[in-house]
C-alpha cells in the first residue's frame, strides 16, 4: 500500500533516470509494467536480476517489430503514466509518439527524460552525470 495505490505506470525499459523514477513509484504503491525487450535489459542484464526493477511487473515487447507499438499502446489506453528515457525521436520512431499515445489515451500523463532536453543544440548528446559535471 502507498500514496500510488490504484495508479498504473508503464515504463519502457531503458538507462539510468526512468527506471530508477518508476522504482520509486513502485515502492510508493503504484503498479508499474516495464516493457522490456527480448534478449535482456541495458548491459545484458536479465531483468529478473536488475535492482531498478524492483516491485515491478514486466512484459517482453519486441517495438521494432511489426505489431509492437500496437501492443504497447493498447497497454497505454489502461495506463495513468508512461515512463521513457530515450534519446529525442526514438519513442517517434517506434510508433509511440506523445501525440500517438495521447489519441489512445488523453488522460496519460507521460515523462520524458532526457539528458539535454527534447530539443536544443545537445538534445542529440547522451546525457549522464558525469557529462554535466
């Protein structure tokens, strides 16, 4: 039980701030789904063994296959809030698009995380700590 209890977060499996933010909402009571791909997480990681999928649920989507994004996206008509931490133009790219996955579901409210922004002179930069620092 938490704070989160009865929200649903979809998180698409990736590095660093996403999967560390939905381990969070997780721990406060939301139930979180991780999409993760086939073959393992970031690194080879089996996700059964990754730390940040604590307290998750998770579904193995292929998204560059045909019927990927459509997959995920009848999973986002039921989710409160989507998670994704690619670099600009991937989630476009898959087919699940903000514009995409608001007309299945304006309700969603969806976070974008991104080392310099969506847009911008470094938004096409890999952003991590130590690049700031």
């Amino acid at each position: 039980m938490g704070p989160l209890e009865g929200i649903t977060v979809l998180e698409i499996a990736g590095l660093g701030p996403a999967p560390f933010a939905a381990m969070m909402l997780a721990d406060m009571g939301a139930e979180v789904i991780r999409v993760d791909k086939p073959g393992g997480g970031p690194f080879n990681l089996i996700p059964q063994y990754d730390f940040l999928n604590r307290s998750k649920k998770s579904i193995v989507v292929d998204l560059k296959k045909p019927g990927g994004a459509a997959t995920v996206l009848e999973m986002v008509r039921q989710a409160d809030v989507l998670i994704e931490g690619f670099r600009p133009g991937v989630m476009e790219k898959l087919g699940l698009s903000p514009e995409t996955c608001l007309e299945t579901n304006p309700k969603l409210v969806i976070g974008r995380m991104t080392g310099w922004g969506q847009s911008g002179p470094l938004s096409e930069r890999a952003g991590h700590d130590i690049n700031y620092i």
